[in-house]
C-alpha cells in the first residue's frame, strides 16, 4: 500500500523528466544540482524507472521525485505528467548492446513523442549516434513520418563518442579533465556573463567600407573590428549590437547589412558586469590607435627568446592494462595526432578471447583505408598479479591506461590501485617516465587516490580520470 502510495500520479508542471538510469546518471544528477543552486532556479526533476525502488544515489536527493515505471508506457508517461514537462532527459544503460539501445532510443522516442510531441528531448545512450542507413539524416529517423511530425528538437549524446574524444583529448593534453570541469560547470557565473549595455550611438561606414563604432556623443571612433580585438585584450568579448529597430546583429554578420550607417541602440557582449563593457568600449575609441610594429625577424637560435619548439610524438606506444570502451573510436581519434601507434593490452582473457578482441579492432579500423597499416596491436593475457611481466613493456611505452578487467563487474579501484603501486616503482628502477591515466568508476575513489599521490614525490605523471563524470557532467 505504502509503495502505491508513493507511486502516485504527479500534478506537476514545468518539470525536466530524466526516464532511466545509468552509471553516469550520479553525475548528471550532481550537476543539474550545482547548476540550480548557482542559478538560484529551482529545479523540479522527476526520475521515472522500472526499478521497484529507487536507486541508492537517490536517498539523499530529496529535491528528485521518484516514480516506477517503463519510458515506452504510455500510462507511466501520463503518472509523471508528461504532457506538462519542459524538457526530458532518456538515459539508456550501458550494459546492453549497440543493437538493443538503437531499438529502446527508437521506441522510447516515439512514446515520449506521442505523450508530449514538442517537449524538447535529450538521449543519453551507449552506443554510436551515426545514422544506420545511407539516406537518414541522424540514427533516430522515423521511416514512415512523410510529413516531419517528428522533426521536433533532439539531442542525442552518445556516451561512445564522448568517451573516445575526452579519453584522446586527456592522452594529448593531461590536464583537460581540469579545463573540462572548470568550462562544464557555471563555476564562472558570478564572474563573467552576457550583458546588453545602452549605447545611443552611430555605426557607419567609412570610405573603405569598413564599419566605424562612435562613441554616444559623436566626437570619437573606431573600427568595429580593431574595437574588438582590443576589447578581448581587456577581458571583454563584444559580439554584437541592437539596432534601431530591436534587432541583435552579431559583429561577424555585419557585412551583410546593406546600408552606409546603424543606429546603435545597445551593445552586446560578455564581462565581469555591464559597466566593464561601457567604459572598456569607451576607453578603446578614445585612445590613439596602436601603430603596429614592423613583424620582428624571428632568430634562429630560439633560446634567445626563452621559448622552445615542442614537437608532438611520431609514434604513441600505449599499454592498456584491462578494458577501455570506444577502444577503436579512441585509436582512430589519436591516429589524427601522430604518425603511428603501438598498442599492447594485458588483461584476464583466454586465447580465444583475445583473438576475437584482436580481431574486433582490426577490423574497426579497417572500415578506414590505410589506418590498419599505422597500427600495430599486440593483446596479451595477464592475470593482474604477474607484475615482473611489465617491465619491458612499462619501459618500452609512453602512455599507460589503468582500467577495469573486462570479465569484471565488482569496482576495480582497488586492482588498478595495486597495479599503479607496482608500476611507480619499475619507474623508478628503470628511470623512464611513461604519463600513467587510471580510469576509476567515482570521483570518491579518485579523490582519495589522488590524496594519497599527493603526498609523494613521483617518478613519473599519473592523472586519475573518470570518464563516466565527463559524460554525465556533458549531459547535465
């Protein structure tokens, strides 16, 4: 009774509904947090379910109704108000098959579809977003619907995709797990933001056709162009104007404006606050106009000038000890930065397996000519414990993954904390510096691993990573 009772039909407006739960569904949930605490909104989420009860991470998210129910039921729709929602995320799991995704993403679509046809739609799913025939414009085109009935808005975010690219991104650029959480969360938001400023002012043409920007009381001008280069210099990012009439006109989109002058309403543009635009915009058309300086002979010696020329890798040699997801997807992206790769994997699989998994990849990159032929792959078993096996290949590599077996369902962190421990010391035996990722399930178990390195002085880089956090922070 008590259960019937808290599955209730919801009268609830202007709600997101999040239909489903997956590894990343933790982070998604963290982050629409975050963002309504920083926007002072109040967020109203329902999660629907097929789950009796509520996933654990919910105990303490008393701000997230739960409802039980199946994505593709019309009746489960109608208990969560559907109709009445202003957004819905679908999150798809990860542990079914590319096929099996395909066919929920399709279905479920179509359900949410007939119980809310304009609602705008986020999908969350494993698998790839490519189109599977040569004529559909995107994966979840409907064949029969010859009048667009289903040309509503839809964002599908393929976890595979972002995976493969923050994995390669982080590979090349160690410290793009940083960058990436300060750029998802509007950490910056008291800091900087989009301001519109009263302006009263003429744009006119001069007589190279170039657009000058006056200032409101006429006497001084600049080139709208140079005005904004020097602009950026000072921390403001003008990127466009309101006319006479009301209308935003982006400064790139000036150009197609044929006539010899503007009125300036208001300038647009991005800040610490709306007075930092006036009196930067200001400052800049008053000051005299640099004279730029004649291009400087760049020395042969580069030494002089205290700079370096960093020249990428020719070869990436990358062992991979356990299972990475989007393998191929990932070597395809990093064969975009470097000549040629050299790929060993260690993990707990029998002859058999790993020959299918061998065969798997090549012919993955096979479906791109020539990319097999810069790729060499070499897949060993190992069971996690043999850690004198790795010298040779530790010393041979310059990037090393740490993940989870692949016929393991348990967390890993404590395996791949083991193996880390190991390979931090045949660094140091062997003096060579290969860049070490181990790829944790939760920030809780990166966080106290990176605590733990912290403390220590290191012979080589190690970067704690998790990917399923990057997806779930994209998809919030």
């Amino acid at each position: 009774l008590m259960r019937r009772l808290r599955n209730e039909d919801l009268l609830i407006k202007n709600h997101m509904a999040i239909l489903g739960w997956s590894p990343a569904s933790p982070y998604i949930l963290d982050q629409l947090r975050i963002i309504s605490d920083r926007t002072f909104t109040r967020l109203k989420v329902v999660l629907l379910h097929h789950d009796d009860h509520p996933p654990a991470a919910l105990i303490n998210e008393k701000w997230v109704t739960y409802r039980q129910g199946k994505i593709d039921s019309s009746v489960d729709l109608e208990r969560i108000n559907m109709i009445e929602a202003k957004q819905a995320l679908m999150v798809l799991p990860s542990n079914e098959s590319e096929s099996v995704s395909l066919s929920h993403a399709f279905y479920n679509m179509l359900a949410v579809r007939t119980a809310n046809r304009h609602i705008k739609l986020s999908i969350a799913l494993p698998g790839m977003d490519h189109p599977r025939l040569n004529t559909h414009q995107h994966m979840l085109q409907v064949g029969w619907d010859n009048i667009g009935h289903y040309n509503e808005p839809t964002v599908v975010l393929s976890e595979a995709d972002f995976r493969a690219t923050a994995l390669c991104n982080i590979l090349r650029y160690s410290d793009f797990d940083q960058v990436l959480q300060r750029l998802m969360i509007p950490e910056l938001m008291d800091e900087s933001a989009v301001h519109m400023v009263n302006w009263e002012a003429e744009l006119k043409r001069d007589e190279s056709n170039a657009w000058l920007l006056f200032t409101p009381d006429g006497q001084y001008s600049n080139g709208i162009l140079a005005l904004q280069a020097q602009l950026f210099e000072r921390g403001v990012i003008l990127f466009g104007i309101i006319s006479e009439d009301w209308e935003t006109i982006p400064i790139y989109n000036l150009d197609d404006q044929y006539v010899e002058s503007l009125i300036v309403r208001a300038l647009m543009g991005i800040a610490i606050s709306d007075s930092a635009i006036y009196d930067e915009t200001v400052y800049c058309i008053r000051q005299p106009h640099p004279v730029a300086d004649e291009a400087a002979a760049c020395p042969d010696d580069l030494d002089t000038l205290g700079l370096s020329l960093h020249e990428p890798e020719e070869k990436m040699r990358l062992l991979v000890m356990g299972w990475v997801g989007s393998l191929p997807l990932l070597l395809k992206r990093l064969l975009r930065f470097y000549h040629a790769l050299d790929l060993v994997i260690f993990d707990d699989l029998t002859i058999e397996q790993s020959n299918q998994e061998q065969a798997y990849l090549e012919r993955r990159l096979a479906e791109e000519p020539g990319l097999e032929d810069l790729v060499t792959i070499q897949i060993e078993s190992w069971n996690f414990n043999d850690m004198e096996r790795l010298r040779s290949h530790i010393v041979h590599s310059n990037h090393v993954i740490l993940s989870r077996p692949k016929g393991m369902n348990e967390s890993a962190y404590a395996m791949i904390s083991t193996v880390l421990s190991h390979i931090t010391t045949i660094c140091r035996d062997e003096d060579v510096h290969p860049k070490v990722f181990p790829l944790l399930d939760y920030r809780a178990q990166a966080g106290m691993l990176q605590k733990e390195l912290s403390q220590y002085e290191l012979p080589t880089e190690v970067h704690v990573t998790v990917p399923n956090e990057f997806y779930g922070v994209f998809v919030a």
